[in-house]
C-alpha cells in the first residue's frame, strides 16, 4: 500500500484537512508529554501507597479481631476450668 505524500507547507484549506484527517485515522495516541508522564507516574506512586495503606489496615484489623477471640476462648476455658 502506497504511503501518501502530504505538503506540510501547504495553506489550502483541503491540504491542511487531509493532513489532519491522515493523523486522526492513524490509529495511534499521540506521544505523552513529559508533563504527562510525570503525572501517570505519581499517580501510580499515590495508587500503590493507598493500596499498601489498605493492606496495612487490613492486617491490622485482622490481628486485632485474632486477638480478641483469642482472649474470648481463654476466658471462656478458664471459667468452664474454674466452673469444674
């Protein structure tokens, strides 16, 4: 398939239309900035820290219910024990 050629200095309406339509029917985003980059990266940086926050915060939960019923069952063998 034979590539077109596009005048990029051209001033008619109709060649500066086809250039843009030949961009628009790439297919292909347009290159990020570096502005942009920088952002996606501290966004995925912010994304990964609430992530690991939750996990924290998880775990922590999690440690505090195993604790308090495992408090739970020693006080309830202790009284079945006393109870004897």
């Amino acid at each position: 398939m034979a590539s077109e050629q596009f005048d990029y200095d051209a001033k008619t309406e109709v060649d500066i239309l086809s250039v843009a339509d030949a961009i628009r029917s790439s297919h292909r985003l347009a290159p990020l900035t570096d502005e942009a980059r920088e952002l996606r990266r501290l966004e995925y940086e912010s994304y990964r820290w609430e992530c690991r926050q939750r996990g924290e915060q998880r775990a922590f939960e999690y440690r505090e219910r195993q604790a308090e019923a495992e408090a739970i069952a020693r006080a309830e063998h202790a009284a079945d024990n006393s109870g004897s």
